[in-house]
C-alpha cells in the first residue's frame, strides 16, 4: 500500500498546493482542518479529516493510521498576544501524538535562521522546528526565506510594492539580502523529503539561485511590470514604521506584513544549502 500522509495547514497557501504534488506521486493524503464540512464544499475531491492542531485530544484520531505527518501550521496568522508561545504547546503536543501513532516521520516547513537577532516571527519558526526535531518522531525541518508564488505573503508585499508606488522609499534594510526560492522548487523539496533517507532528526535550508537585495528584488520586479519606479533613499526608517506605510499600499494582511517585515534586519542567508545533494 503507499504511503498515508497527514497533511496540516492544508488549506494554507503551502498546503492547498502540496496537495497535488502528494497524490501525483501516488500517496494517500488525509487533510487536517478544524472545518471540514466547509473545507469538503471548496475542495470535494480532497479526504479531510477533522482536528484542530491546538486539541491535542483531537490528534491521534487524525494520525491514526498515517506513516508520514506534514506540519505546515504557523500561529502569526492569528493576532492573538502569545501566539509565539502557543505556537510552541502547539509542536510540543503534535511531536508527542506522532510517536503515540507510529508516525515514521514528520516533515516541517520553517524559516531561514538570520544572520543577527531574529524577529519573534524568525524566532517562532525556527524553536518550532527545534521542538519537533526534540520529540521521538525523526522531524526533517527545510527553512525557505521568500517564497515566489501567488499566495506568499512575503510575495504579495513586494509585488504590491512593485506595482503600486511611482515612488519607492528605500530604508537601510532593504540593502539585507535573502534567498528567494520558488514555489514548485518548495513543493518539490517537501515532496523528496518523504523518501529521504532519515535515521534522525535534522535540519536543511532550501534557498533558490540568487542572493538578492530587497532593492534588487524590487528593481527586477518593476522592470518586469515595464515600470521605473523613482527610488528615495532613507536609511534611518525603520522595518517597523516600514510596515505602517506598507499596509497602505499592498493587500497582504497587516499583521503578517508587519511581522515579515520587522525580521528584515540583516542578511537570510543558507547556513546549510545542501538538501537536494543529500
């Protein structure tokens, strides 16, 4: 029989689009979602299951007979104060129900670890993927920076950005560079990561082909739109009254946005790049 996957955050922006790659690739999918009546009448021709990753009563239901646990859910979107700390109950109870079920493996999309102190968006992220790889399950943990596809919400600030402003305000730290990778090169490393051979927990970044300013990302993307947008230096501004005049221009959800970009302090860059030589 092939393999029964559980799939969480699987009506989020990586998630709903995994989906497809899991079942080409022959694997029986089980959808997690607190919703899944709603769920069913978006997407009838997916199996969803119901559970709610912050139950943990509600797990093992969800695991129980699956080899293989996707853990794609992130608490910024929240709002809610102490969404960080949740976040952490939230992997903790996860990594606990996967040994109780028999999970092989459980499979973890986080963030690249920046170059100087994180933001509590980078933080959560990468103490997420610390505790899983901690619990019994061995937990393979891929860091992306900006993923490139409809639906990022990192994407869909700059692209806004791009499009939008006949003037741009360039602050200091958009001279940070980063990684952007795209989005199939993320669904395709998620999906060699359940045939990977993995006798224990670890860690790789799947960075894409460039190392690229926040300027440079801007530059290529007004270009592509046939735009030549006015560029205004302004160092001292920083990420944080940034993200008071992003919510003006672009459609990505402030909150989000906000968090995004106050972790744009210095460079995200691979640490680890090896992951499709592995």
């Amino acid at each position: 029989m092939p393999p029964r996957v559980l799939l969480t955050g699987a009506s989020g922006f990586i998630g709903r689009n995994l989906h497809a790659s899991l079942a080409g690739a022959g694997l029986e999918v089980s959808c997690l979602t607190r919703r899944p009546e709603e769920a069913r009448r978006v997407w009838p021709d997916r199996h969803w299951v119901g559970g709610d990753i912050g139950d943990p009563g509600s797990l093992p239901g969800a695991l129980r007979g699956c080899d293989l646990a996707y853990y794609l859910v992130h608490g910024m979107g929240s709002h809610q104060p102490g969404w960080a700390e949740e976040e952490l109950r939230w992997a903790g109870n996860f990594a606990r129900a996967a040994e109780l079920a028999g999970i092989r493996r459980i499979i973890y999309l986080g963030g690249v670890a920046p170059q100087g102190l994180p933001s509590e968006h980078l933080l959560s992220r990468l103490n997420t993927g610390s505790v899983l790889r901690s619990g019994a399950v061995p937990a393979l943990e891929l860091r992306a920076g900006m993923i490139i596809g409809a639906g990022s919400a990192s994407w869909t600030i700059v692209r806004d950005l791009a499009a939008r402003l006949p003037a741009m305000v360039l602050p200091a730290w958009l001279s940070h560079r980063s990684e952007p990778v795209a989005l199939d090169d993320v669904l395709a490393a998620l999906l060699a990561a359940a045939h990977l051979d993995l006798p224990e927990s670890t860690w790789w970044d799947i960075p894409g082909p460039e190392a690229l300013s926040g300027r440079e990302i801007l530059l290529r993307l007004a270009a592509v739109m046939g735009r030549k947008p006015v560029l205004l230096k302004i160092p001292f501004i920083t990420p944080r009254l940034s993200s008071h005049w992003i919510r003006l221009v672009t459609r990505a959800d402030h909150a989000v946005a906000r968090e995004l970009v106050e972790g744009l302090t210095s460079d995200l860059l691979a640490s680890r790049p090896g992951y499709w030589e592995a």
